[in-house]
C-alpha cells in the first residue's frame, strides 16, 4: 500500500468515521472444545447478526451447548474426513441464503476481542480493495507453559499488507465466494492457500495493529508441540505441490537441518571411525563442523528469545524446542507425500486435548 493509504488505515482504526448497515454474520469451527467454545460464542453475541457452528464429530456435547447459545449448528457428515476448510465451507453455505457483507470466521478455541470487528468494519470500509482483514491473536495464558509462549510469539506477526491470513479473520463475504471458499482437502494451511488464490484475484489482505482474538492453545506436553509442528510440516509440503514457492524456505529449512546436516554428521562419524588416520581427521572435521553449526544456530534462536523477555533457561528451552520442531516438519512432509504415493485420504492432525480432559 502507499503511504497515504496506510495514514488512512490509522486514521481508520482510530475511528474516523462510523460504518453504518454492514451486515456482519460469524462462522466458528470447532471439535470438542467444550468450555472453550461456550466462552467464543458468548463473546459474539451481540457483535454480530447471527452465528453458525460447524462441528467436526465432537462427542463432548459441543452442539447442544452451541444451540443453548442462540447458535445455528451445522454438523458434518462423519463418513467424509474432517478438515477445518471443509468446516468453513459448510458454515459458508449456510449463509448462503440470506448472505452478509462481511463474514467473521473464527476457530473455535478462540474469543473474538471486543473491539476488533469495529476497528476492522471501518477499515474494509475505507479500502474496497481489501477483502480480508486479520489483527493480533494473542495466546490467553502464554505463561502456562513454554509451548503456549510460542504460540504467543509465533502469532505476533508483522502488521500491514501480508500473504495470508489465519483461522480467524474478517473476510468480505462476495470475494470467498467468488474464488470458491476454501479448498476442502487441505488438512492445513488452508487459510494460506485461500489468500494465495484471493491475491491471485487481484484482491489485498492486511493484518492490523489491533488485538483480534484470545486463542487457548492448552498445550502442555512435548508430544503436543511435536503433532503441531508436524501439521506445519504437512501444510509446507502440500501447499508447496500447489503453489511450488509458498513456504519454500521453510522447506529448505527442514531439509537442511533436519535431514542435511544429520547426514553429514553420520557421515564424518563414520569417516573417524574409518582405519585411515586422513579418514578419521576429515571425519573429526566434518562433526566439528556441523556441531559448531547447531551449536550457533541454537544461540542465535536464544538470543531472539531472550530479546522478548524469556529467562536464560526458557530462552534455551526454545531455541531447542524450535530446532526439533524442524525435524517434526520434516516428518510432516515426509507424511504428506507417503499419503499421496499411497493414495490414502489426508486426515486432520490434532495436537489438542479436548477441553476438560486431562492433559
């Protein structure tokens, strides 16, 4: 954008001028999530004309709980794999026969911040060329865990025109409809393929400087982080087989670090162990390298931590944290495309406990 407009996306979120007959509906995804979601609904009412639940075969009471909040309940069809782009979709064709100017989609272990959609309406209003706009997610207790404080980090992302937006964003409601919604078979990542096809449209998406939602990512066990961060992995190598540059460098990354660098460290091994004394130096050399590599890798990844405000030992924690979430990445690409020589269906990747079980 030019600097005129972006003055005019502050001026805009400052309140310039009210918007007025905007009509406003909400579509939340979500699967068990129990208390998590009554919280997200009760957040909505009032905010908007009408809310539409789509659940993915939860077995907690999700969809007795979303009809008791004045909510329209859309449950999906368990004989197809659930996907979190299949579930906007329905909650999209629901809509459909009396549509809104601007839909809300939200997941549903999130809380919608009580001034967003104003901050947002105006600014969709003031820039007809934006047809989505998304703010700042922030993690309701990032200090319950390590795992939680980077999911805090990881959605502090930067403000302006982006790529791409999350799972929760504002979207005009004509656009989605006009490049077909989402894609119903990308298990994740689907909000980034949806904004490469929008921007392909010749639309524009921009993240404001303005708290969004409260998300809980509940996460407190290793096991959880590594199912996560195995999605991301998934996500990389599918939307990679679509759009071959979209998250290249995170595939570069996973490979170098996670496949590359493992091998040439096995390999040097297995030089010093050879019976030549020329073989065992340039074996001993090669791991002195690739150790020496890691070893800065994981201290520059600290120091970025400790620049936000972590302790010594959780700045250390992370940075380790991140350089095995490389090797659950790679374990994720690897997963998509075994999945698709073997011509097996893709299906959902939880990382989440359901809401109220134990943890």
């Amino acid at each position: 954008m030019t600097e005129s407009t972006a003055n005019a996306a502050s001026a805009a979120q400052k309140g310039a001028s009210p918007v007025a007959d905007v009509v406003i509906d909400a579509v939340v995804i979500g699967r068990n999530e129990g208390a998590r979601l009554t919280h997200a609904l009760t957040a909505l009412s009032g905010q908007v004309r009408r809310v539409v639940y789509v659940d993915s075969g939860s077995d907690d009471g999700s969809p007795a709980a979303a009809r008791a909040a004045g909510a329209h309940v859309v449950a999906l069809d368990m004989a197809q794999p659930f996907t979190a782009a299949r579930a906007r979709n329905a909650g999209l064709a629901a809509l459909a026969g009396d549509p809104p100017d601007l839909v809300q989609f939200l997941d549903g272990d999130c809380v919608l911040d009580s001034g967003w959609l104003d901050q947002a309406t105006r600014f969709l209003a003031a820039h007809p060329q934006v047809a989505a706009v998304c703010g700042r997610r922030r993690e309701i207790a990032p200090d319950a865990s390590l795992y939680n404080r980077l999911c805090d980090w990881e959605w502090n992302t930067q403000t302006g025109p982006t790529r791409a937006t999350g799972g929760d964003v504002l979207l005009r409601d004509a656009a989605l409809r006009a490049i077909g919604g989402y894609r119903d078979d990308i298990i994740a990542g689907e909000d980034n393929e949806m904004s490469q096809r929008l921007l392909e449209a010749g639309h524009a998406i921009y993240r404001l400087d303005a708290d969004m939602s409260w998300h809980d990512a509940a996460m407190t066990r290793l096991g959880q982080f590594w199912r996560r961060a195995l999605r991301a992995g998934h996500a990389f190598a599918q939307l990679g087989r679509l759009y071959p540059g979209y998250f290249a460098a995170e595939r570069r990354r996973a490979l170098i670090w996670a496949a590359g660098f493992p091998a040439l460290a096995l390999a040097g091994a297995g030089m010093a162990a050879a019976a030549s004394a020329g073989w065992t130096m340039a074996g001993l050399a090669l791991l002195a390298l690739v150790t020496a590599l890691h070893g800065l890798s994981l201290a520059r990844a600290a120091l970025r931590f400790r620049r936000i405000g972590l302790s010594n030992r959780h700045a250390a924690q992370a940075a380790a944290l991140i350089w095995l979430s490389k090797y659950a990445n790679l374990a994720g690409m690897a997963l998509y495309h075994w999945r698709r020589w073997r011509g097996t269906p893709a299906r959902i990747i939880e990382y989440k406990a359901p809401a109220g079980a134990g943890r």
